[in-house]
C-alpha cells in the first residue's frame, strides 16, 4: 500500500493519500478489518509531515472508509469496499466526461478519442 506520492504535483499530498486509500480498497488491494499503516509509520516511509498522514486518516474516516481504534490503529471499514467502488467509479466517470468533452470542444474526433484512451491504457 502506498509507497510513493509525488511531491510536485499541484494536487496536495493528503488528497494523494486519500485517493491511494480509496483505489486501494477499490480495488481489492486492501479489505474490510484491513490494517492502515501507522501515521508514523507511512509519514517516514513517504517522507512528509504526520500532520499530513493524520490529516488524510481524518477525512477518510469522515468519508467511511476508514475507522479508528483506540490504541489498535486505523483500519478498513468493515463492508465499505462496494460503496467505495461505485464512490471511486462515479468521480472516475466524472473525469472521463470531461475530458471526453474538452477533447470534442478542442475538435478531437471520436477515433482519436478513442486512440488516446487505448494509448493510456497501454501505458499503464
């Protein structure tokens, strides 16, 4: 889980947190009762301030798919990985929407659309 953020993104290092969390669990990487690492733990193996870590546990457990336990840790939702893939589906469809749509404002037509996003899946 999480071994790296980009320091230079214009998009802050807690949401990058946030969002490795929810693609993590998503995805399957991480399941219900799944452990989180310490805020210690993952603030020095990232390199960023825990004040940063605790901040992106804080707003995923306002979010539900975290939780707390008292001197146990942080752990994954029991039940939250459905809710959390549609929640992580429907802001991806979002995203794809615009860009579908800035792509046809700036003239691109649906083959080229279409050969973009097969040139972003073979990148990946």
């Amino acid at each position: 889980m999480l071994d790296n953020i980009d320091l230079h993104s214009p998009e802050p290092v807690y949401t990058q947190i946030e969002k490795h969390v929810q693609f993590d669990i998503a995805a399957g990487r991480l399941k219900s009762e799944d452990r989180l690492p310490s805020v210690r733990e993952l603030s020095e193996r990232l390199g960023v301030n825990p004040n940063t870590v605790a901040k992106a546990y804080r707003d995923l457990q306002l979010m539900g798919w975290v939780s707390a336990r008292r001197n146990m840790g942080i752990f994954v939702t029991r039940g939250c990985e459905e809710r959390c893939r549609d929640d992580v589906r429907q802001r991806i469809a979002q995203q794809l929407f615009q860009a579908v749509t800035e792509a046809k404002a700036a003239g691109l037509t649906r083959d080229e659309i279409v050969e973009a996003t097969d040139e972003a899946f073979g990148s990946s």
